[in-house]
C-alpha cells in the first residue's frame, strides 16, 4: 500500500485533532520526519509517495496521547539532546531554571568540581550542568537502574563519560563527602493530582517520579536532612518545587538547618528553583 505524503499528513492532523491535541498538523509532520528518519527540519515533499505503515504505527501511539519525545526517544534540554526511555521522566524545559539558578548562585564556574544529582533520571540536570561548569566531576542518583543506564548512556554520548558517574540508591542514604553543587527535581505532585494530569504524563510517565505523597513534600522530607553534611561549605543546592510550594519547602529546609539563598522562576513566571545554603554561625 502507498499513499502520499500530503495526504498522510492530512489524514494524520484530522487524527490527532480529534485525539485532543493541540498542534495536530505540527505534531503530524514531526511524526513523518521521525518515519522517514529525516532531520527535524527536513524537507517534506507532499507530492511524493510513500509505505505509511511505519507512520501510521507511530500515529497510533501518539493519537493515545504517548509522549512524543517517548516516540522518537529523543528530548532537547538545555543546550544537550538526551535519549529518553519510559524509564524516566521527561527533561522540561521548566527545568532548566535549576541550571539559571545554578550558574547564578556559582558565578566562577571554575572553582566548581564536585556536583551531586539526587534523582538524576536520565541524567538532564547533572549532564547539562557539567556542560556548564568545565572541571567539574558529577555523581548521579537514581533509585531505578533502568534510568541511571539511561543517563550513563547519555553521558557517553556526550562524551561527558569520563567526568560523570551513575549509581543506584535511595537519595543520599549511602553518600558520603562534600559538594559544590547539589541538583535535585524530586516528585512533588500531589497524590491525587496525578489522574488529572496531563495524559501524556499521568499514563505514561513513571508514577515514581511524579508522586510527592499525600501533600506533594515526601520527597522533601527525606532529602533536605542530608543536605547539610553533603554541602561544602559554599556550596550550593538547587531544588525543583511545584507551583505554589515555595513557602512550605523553605519552612522544612529553615528546620534542616539550612537558609534560603534564591528563587528562581521557570519561563512561565512560576518559582520552580530554590537555591539552599548551609547556615552559617
């Protein structure tokens, strides 16, 4: 069977208009590039003629509302594309406020040579901050193996391989030493917010990632005790927190010990990153 392409991509955008998208003609021709294994940008000739059974397996996945960057299993974040599996959660770009923050709370870059990324997931935040900082080594933490090979694998394609290294376990129960720079995008969604989510996210991304307890601040509870000892002395940890959350994550770190150094907005205007310090005498 053929069809042409401006056809395909007509019957495509019809789909995924009625699955409830909301750039159906867009997200059609990123699909067909990804089919056809052309660049993002490349050129598409509706003229031509074409087996759509690949397109159309990957229209099926998308039109039930599978994230796209799990179909392609690519994400841009930051100034690095990382490959992403279900393992893990998908880089955002509300994310790349913690890397603004980071650069900002450490301005010489230079001085920076030990990071921390507790939760690190396919390896976006402590990837894209080696990028940044030029003699810095990182450690990454998850508690799925299957995403800290995912960012293991992302490190050695960014030929960052040599500067960083993954390992599993619950926070930062089993670390030891001090940190320059501590990164952090725990689960903060609250429990019962997660079936109203997004279908993209609440079906398909990993529930573990996502779910912050009953009041969205678990995650919080367990981590902000240990980053008193994992801190150098001027150091700097950037945590990740959920729209309106601010308030009660600076009153659990003010009882940690720790003083409220930033607050840094995503893109959108919403607080995403809180710079922590130790608290000095």
């Amino acid at each position: 069977m053929s069809e042409r392409i401006g056809a395909a991509l007509r019957r495509a955008g019809a789909t995924l208009a009625a699955a409830g998208l909301e750039a159906p003609e867009r997200e059609a021709r990123l699909l067909l590039r990804h089919a056809l294994g052309l660049a993002p940008g490349g050129r598409i000739d509706p003229a031509a003629v074409f087996d759509p059974a690949r397109f159309d397996a990957l229209l099926a996945r998308r039109a039930a509302r599978e994230p796209m960057a799990y179909i392609t299993g690519r994400q841009g974040f930051w100034s690095i594309d990382l490959a992403v599996t279900p393992a893990a959660l998908i880089p955002r770009a509300d994310s790349e406020a913690l890397i603004t923050a980071a650069l900002a709370a450490l301005p010489e870059r230079v001085r920076v040579s030990r990071m921390l990324d507790l939760g690190a997931g396919a390896g976006a935040l402590l990837l894209a901050a080696l990028s940044e900082f030029p003699r810095a080594w990182g450690l990454g933490v998850d508690r799925s193996p299957a995403a800290a090979a995912l960012a293991a694998a992302n490190a050695r394609a960014l030929g960052l391989a040599g500067r960083a290294a993954f390992v599993c376990a619950d926070w930062a129960a089993p670390i030891a030493g001090r940190f320059d720079l501590v990164l952090c995008n725990p689960p903060y969604v609250r429990r019962g917010d997660i079936p109203a989510l997004m279908p993209e996210v609440a079906r398909f991304e990993p529930r573990a990632a996502l779910d912050g307890g009953v009041d969205g601040l678990d995650a919080y509870r367990a981590l902000l005790p240990d980053l008193g000892r994992l801190l150098a002395p001027a150091g700097a940890a950037v945590i990740e927190l959920g729209q309106g959350q601010a308030e009660s994550l600076a009153g659990l770190a003010h009882a940690m010990g720790l003083c409220i150094a930033g607050l840094h907005d995503d893109l959108g205007g919403i607080a995403r990153a809180m710079v922590l310090r130790r608290r000095t005498a």
